[in-house]
C-alpha cells in the first residue's frame, strides 16, 4: 500500500487559557499541495513532524479513510526578527496560563489517499 499525501492546510484561532479558543486569525496555510508518496502512515506521520512539527503518533490525530486533523499551540511572533508562527517558549506558556500573553491553536487538516 501507498499513501499519497495530497495536502496540507491550517487555521490559526486565538486560545485563551481560561476561556478556550476565540476568534481566527485569517492566517495558517492554504490548502498547500504536497503530491509526496509514502510506504506507510509511519512515515507520512515522520514527515509531517520532520517539516511541519506536527505529532508522530497517530494516536494524536483525528483520522477519517481521507484526511487526518490535528492541532499545535503557537505564539505570533511576527514582531520578532525572522517572524512568524513558532512553538511557544516555556516562559511564554506560563505567560498565557497567567493571562498576561495571547497564543494561538493551530488546526492542521492533512489530506491524503491510499493505493
């Protein structure tokens, strides 16, 4: 069996740690075209961590027969030098379960079929 990884996209919302996720950003990936062939979800899931930081177990994804969905937390650091999306530091986790900073979910859709 293949697994052809046909695409990638994201969505980011706001996500407050007392109150949950609010409103979207607008920003994430459209629908990125992957057209990548592998010989196993291992190792789709391997590659998606590997270029994407997404999990690498399936256990951490929502999976139908033709796409699998997931999420990351992510700090806006588009003020910073080389700006953009990243993971949150420490520091800045502890930041938002105080309240004192905004960080973000990232959904992730993964679409792929099998041969």
């Amino acid at each position: 069996m293949t697994i052809h990884l046909v695409s990638i996209s994201s969505e980011i919302c706001e996500d407050s740690y007392e109150e949950g996720e609010g409103k979207c950003t607008g920003a994430g990936l459209s629908d990125e075209k992957i057209g990548k062939d592998f010989k196993s979800e291992k190792e789709m899931f391997e590659w998606l961590s590997d270029n994407y930081g997404l999990p690498i177990k399936k256990e951490d994804y929502e999976c139908t027969r033709k796409d699998c969905q997931t999420d990351k937390l992510v700090a806006d650091h588009s003020e910073a030098q080389n700006g953009g999306w990243f993971k949150p530091r420490k520091e800045e986790i502890a930041k938002w379960k105080k309240g004192k900073m905004k960080l973000y979910n990232e959904h992730y859709r993964v679409r792929f079929h099998k041969y």
